[in-house]
C-alpha cells in the first residue's frame, strides 16, 4: 500500500501542487467551496426530512438541494483527492484523516440507502416521511458534520 501511496505522491499533478503554492492555494479553495455546497445542501434537506419546516414542501426542496449535494461531493472527491495525493503517505497514517474517509464513506452509504430504499422520493408520492427516512435525515446531518469537524482536526494532528 505504501508503494501506491508514494507513486501517488510521485505523480506529476501532486508535484505540481506541491511546487506552486498558488495553485495548491486554488485547490484548497475550491475544496472549501465544494464542502460549503455539499454540507450547505444537506443540512437543510435533511432538517427538513426530520421533522423541522415543515411549511416547505419535501417535493420543491429536496430535488434541487439534493442535486446541490451531489455537485458538491462529486466537487469535494476531486480537489480532496488531488490534496491527499501531495502528503500520502502522511495522510493515510493520519487518524484524523482515516476518521473523515469513515465518515464519508458512511455518509454516502447512508445517501445511497435514502436513494435506493423508501426515501424521500417516495416520501413525496405517498405524501408521508416514513421514520426510517426522519432517522436517515438526522444520521445524516450528524455524519457530515462530524466528516467536516474530522476534516479540521487533520491539520491539528
């Protein structure tokens, strides 16, 4: 695994990071901004699925803001991956980190159950939130905050 790991750091686009702070600057930037989209799409969506606002109606929310979501992450997945790959190594040994990858990838087990499962889709064609869905909500925006508080504590280890 280490092999992969420094070939990744090896790799032209990480030197590139490396060697321009601009540029690394931008990416981080960006990164920041795809976790605003993702987290600020989410959280209301799932504070919605939960039980709170309820004047707003699931149908006209939760198309849009969970399509927010998903160009968030997807954004979010890129620039991270092209920060990990400048420190590797460093990062994979980083509980910090290992703890903010456990939380994404629940997250998005989570996001997948809600999709494929009786989630919110189907919620607003029987006109009721189910509980499990109420529940899923309320993981859900305890995960991702607990991915972005994750994310923050990397630096400080």
């Amino acid at each position: 695994m280490i092999d992969i790991l420094e070939w990744l750091q090896a790799t032209l686009p990480a030197a590139t990071l490396r060697r321009s702070g601009t540029l690394y600057m931008v990416v981080n930037a960006a990164h920041i901004l795809a976790i605003g989209l993702l987290v600020g799409a989410i959280l209301p969506l799932d504070l919605r699925l939960a039980g709170f606002f309820r004047k707003v109606p699931v149908e006209i929310l939760a198309p849009f803001l969970s399509r927010a979501a998903g160009i968030g992450l997807a954004a979010a997945l890129l620039t991270g991956f092209c920060l990990f790959s400048v420190r590797a190594v460093e990062y994979a040994a980083n509980p910090a980190f290992l703890a903010k990858l456990g939380l994404i990838a629940f997250g998005l087990l989570n996001v997948l159950a809600v999709h494929t499962g009786q989630g919110w889709r189907t919620a607003i064609k029987v006109g009721i939130l189910r509980p499990a869905v109420t529940v899923s909500a309320a993981l859900s925006a305890a995960t991702w905050i607990a991915a972005l508080v994750a994310g923050r504590w990397i630096g400080f280890l």
